[in-house]
C-alpha cells in the first residue's frame, strides 16, 4: 500500500532439521497458533520450537538463535546454566539440545592446572601444538583427565566441600563445582620445594635420590648421595583421603631421613663411619629390632602410609681439603695395613702349612714304622705257624692220600664189578635176542614151508580132480556102472586096462576108494 515498507525485507520459511531448534522471544503480546494449541505469549517471553518443522516467523516474534544438539560420548560432557536458577550441571553421554532457558557454561581453570592438562594432553607433541591448546579447548566441555596406571588423582567440590580419589588408569571428569588438587614435589639433589607440579600422585614402587651433608663426631665434613626406594601401602588404606594428607611427601620423608642419618652420623668417629658406614645409616633410618637387635627392613609414614623398603649409599665424599687428605691417608694407611697382615697373614699361613706337613710328615713315619714292625711280628707268627701246619700237614696229607688211595681202589673195584654185571646183562640181553630173532626167522620160515607144501597139495589135488573128472568124462558114466557091476577082478582088470593102479579121490583131508566111489556114483545112476 502507498505510504507502507517491509520492515525486515522479505524473509524466508525456517525449516528446522530433526536435531535442530529455533530459539524465539516475543515483542509483543500475542496468541501463537503453531502448536497443536493456542498459547498466549507475553512480551520478552522466551521459547522454542524443535524441528523437524517449516516455520513462518510473524512481526510479534524475533528469532534469536538456531540451536543445534550437542552429540555427547559417554566419556563427554558439557556444562549448561539455567538462567532463571543460575545453576550450572554437567550432561554426560547424550545428544543434548539446550532448552530455552539454559545456556553453555564455560569452566576457568588456574593457570597451573591448564599447564599440567596441556602437558598431559600433549606430552609427546611438539611445542607449537602445546602452545596452541589454550585455543583449541572448549571451555563449555566438561575438563577431562587420565590418570596414568598406579596412580591416584584428588578432585575437590568447592561447593559440597567434599573430595574424592581416582585410581588409575582411569578418566576423571570433572564437574562444575570440582577442581583439581595440584600436588607440589621437591626434586633435584639436593631436594628443593615446588620442584614438580603434578595433578596425579605416583603410587610406586619408586625411587629417590637426596644428597645432604653430614659432620662426624670428630669435625668431619662429608656429603653422602643417597638413593631410597618407597611406594605407598595402599592396602592400609582406611580412606584414600590419607594419601594427600602430606602436601610435599617427597621433601617431608628426605628430611625426616636426613635428619636421622646426620643424628647417627654425629655420633661416630670417621674412621668408624668410614668402615661401617652402611649399617650405621641403615640402622638409624629403620631403626632396630628391639628382640633381635637387627636392622628393620623398612621405614613407614602412617600419615600417608609411606614405606622407605630400602638405602641406597651411592657415595661418600669429603668436604673440606683437610679431610679429602687424612681420608686419602687413612685409606693408603689401610692399605699398607692390609697389605702387611695379608702379607703376616700369608707367611703364617705358609709356616703354619709347613709345620703342620712336617708334623704329618712324622706321624706318618712312626705309624709306617709301627706298621712295618707289626707286619714283621705278623710274618714270623705266620711262618711258625706254616711250618707247624706244614709238619702236620704232610703226615696228615699222606694218611689221607693212602686212605684216599684205598678209597678209590675200592671204588674202582666196586665200579669194575658193576661194570662186569652191566657187561654180562648186555651179553645175555644179547644172546636172547638173538635167540628171539633166530626163533622169529625159524617159525616165519617154517610158515612159509607150510603155505608152499599147502598151495603144492592144493594145486596137487585140483590137478588130479581135473585128471579124474576128464578120466570119468572119457570112461562114460556107463562104463563106470558096469564096473561097480563087476566084482572086484573085473574091477581089476578093468582098471588095468585103463592103465591104472590105483587111484584116490580125496578132499585133501580123508582119502576115497576109487571102488567103492564108483559104486557110489553108480549107486546114484538113474536105472
């Protein structure tokens, strides 16, 4: 319309992504209708309107900020204020989106603690990147710190006046109210305070190195590099609070420790500390057993639980001039002192040595000697006793021989006897064997005369009972009948007129007249 202008220009539709808001406050009174609801907005009134979502801003609402979530690790955080209560929290592990009425918070540290978290951070970097750390930190996270293995790091809240102690390896974060607690350290040799700022306390086992300076009980001046090995019996602990209960440990155990050691020291003559020196500082740091009387093994601190295990005394050297010559002196004393009584001590030994061989050498004749008499006495009780024996032996020996002899003569006989039986059995045992095979070839030869006289007569007999049957075949059964007709001279003649004397017919057993076996087979001729 004539006379009207855009006061803003023309402006463009808010789209709002999903993990985006868009912070808006109120000019003036009015009724926003964007939501599901109307809701009456005052003037200055502040809220939000998370996308996803298209958003037409009107003349009534200026657009303050675009607020996009904070993605958050679970070892993340960052500090937010509530503006209308005006405190401040930390949100760890969760994509957080900031609500109207809260901001970021930034957490200022001292100057110490930022160093000792650059260190940390960038311990082995170079130092353009250490110097640039104060840049690159956001305030608004929450501080961050990893405590090394065996250690332990003290956070104290300021507002809760509390604290509490974190072991490592692990990751401290600290939180609004929380601050670091700087431990300051003596170092160097001599020990000098505030040497080493650290925020985590090592737990050990380690060790320390102090040079201090002592005076004998004659005036002399010495100064001793010692070297001690401690750690911290955490397993006492009845609060791990107690670790931190001394501010300096390092400075606070080198001082009681030379105190004891200059007090020892004091009371001994160099010449005795130059020799024991390692049992007097031992026994004054630990102190003795009072059953035993030996040195204990280790110092301990209850206020901290620190425990010195062990001493080291890396040197001992001389002051002043003067000393440096009579401890030089002393010493090129000493030496020619042990040279001689190693030397006396040799030559003693060596004479000793020879004495003692000699004397052995002694001892061993007379007992040789003894020996020898010994053996001699033992030679001539033997000899008389070879010649008794030989005496006796050889009448003994001969009575034995002839009644050996006579023994084995009787044996012989004896045996000779045996012999001769043996002999005479075989003999007999011979002869009737003989006899038995003579008589076993007799009855066989005879056995086998009777089956050649048998198979002869068989053979015989079957030979004539062919001759008789072919004699009948030839005669005819008649002629036989007129034969048995006949008397007994016509059976004659006619038995000579067949040319035959006699004839008989048998079974080889019994013989058969041919006369009356004609008449037989006549008899049986049928008529």
């Amino acid at each position: 319309q004539p006379g009207e202008k855009l006061e803003s220009g023309v402006r463009d539709v808010e789209v709002l992504p999903e993990e985006t808001s868009l912070l808006l406050r109120a000019r003036e009174a009015f009724t926003d209708t964007f939501g599901p609801e109307p809701v009456d907005r005052q003037p200055g009134e502040r809220w939000s309107i998370r996308g996803p979502a298209d958003y037409v801003p009107p003349v009534e609402v200026e657009v303050l900020d675009h607020v996009h979530s904070i993605p958050l690790d679970e070892n993340e955080g960052v500090y937010v204020r509530d503006t209308h209560s005006g405190k401040v929290r930390a949100v760890f592990g969760e994509s957080y989106m900031l609500k109207p009425t809260e901001t970021l918070w930034e957490k200022e540290l001292s100057d110490t603690v930022e160093d000792l978290l650059r260190k940390g951070a960038f311990r082995d970097a170079p130092d353009r990147q250490r110097e640039q750390y104060d840049q690159r930190r956001d305030r608004t996270r929450v501080v961050s710190y990893r405590a090394p293995h065996n250690s332990a790091v003290q956070v104290y809240d300021y507002k809760a006046k509390v604290g509490r102690v974190v072991f490592g390896p692990d990751l401290v974060l600290l939180g609004p109210d929380e601050e670091f607690t700087v431990i300051s350290l003596s170092a160097g040799k001599p020990k000098k305070e505030g040497a080493i700022t650290a925020l985590s306390l090592m737990l050990g086992p380690d060790f320390m190195t102090d040079v201090l300076t002592v005076e004998t009980a004659d005036h002399a001046r010495l100064q001793l590099q010692l070297a001690y090995n401690w750690h911290f019996d955490v397993k006492s602990l009845n609060d791990p609070q107690e670790l931190f209960s001394v501010p300096d440990f390092v400075g606070d155990a080198a001082k009681a420790i030379a105190s004891r050691v200059r007090g020892a020291v004091a009371g001994a003559p160099f010449d005795l500390f130059h020799r024991k020196s390692s049992e007097i500082i031992t026994s004054a740091v630990f102190g003795k057993d009072p059953e035993t009387g030996e040195p204990r093994e280790r110092l301990y601190f209850p206020q901290n639980h620190l425990v010195v295990t062990n001493i080291d005394i890396q040197s001992v050297e001389p002051i002043d001039q003067r000393t440096r010559d009579a401890l030089q002196k002393s010493v090129q004393l000493a030496i020619e002192i042990t040279t001689k009584s190693q030397e006396a001590f040799a030559r003693h030994k060596a004479q000793k040595s020879e004495q003692l061989a000699r004397g052995n050498l002694e001892i061993h004749m007379i007992r040789d000697e003894a020996a020898a008499e010994k053996e001699k006495q033992e030679l001539l009780r033997l000899r008389a006793h070879t010649e008794s024996v030989k005496a006796s032996g050889q009448a003994t020996a001969e009575a034995r021989a002839r009644a050996e002899a006579a023994e084995i003569e009787a044996q012989a006989a004896v045996e000779q006897s045996a012999l001769q039986a043996k002999a005479m059995l075989i003999d007999a045992e011979a002869e009737l064997d003989q006899l038995m095979k003579q008589q076993e070839q007799e009855i066989e030869h005879k056995r086998a005369l009777n089956a050649l006289e048998v198979n002869r007569a068989r053979d015989e007999a079957k030979i004539e009972s062919e001759k008789f049957r072919r004699v009948v075949e030839a005669i005819t059964p008649e002629a036989i009948a007129s034969i048995a007709a006949a008397g007994p001279e016509m059976q004659a003649k006619l038995l000579g007129g067949l040319g035959l004397e006699s004839v008989l017919i048998t079974n080889g057993s019994s013989p058969v007249s041919l006369f009356s076996t004609a008449q037989g087979m006549i008899s049986t001729t049928p008529k």
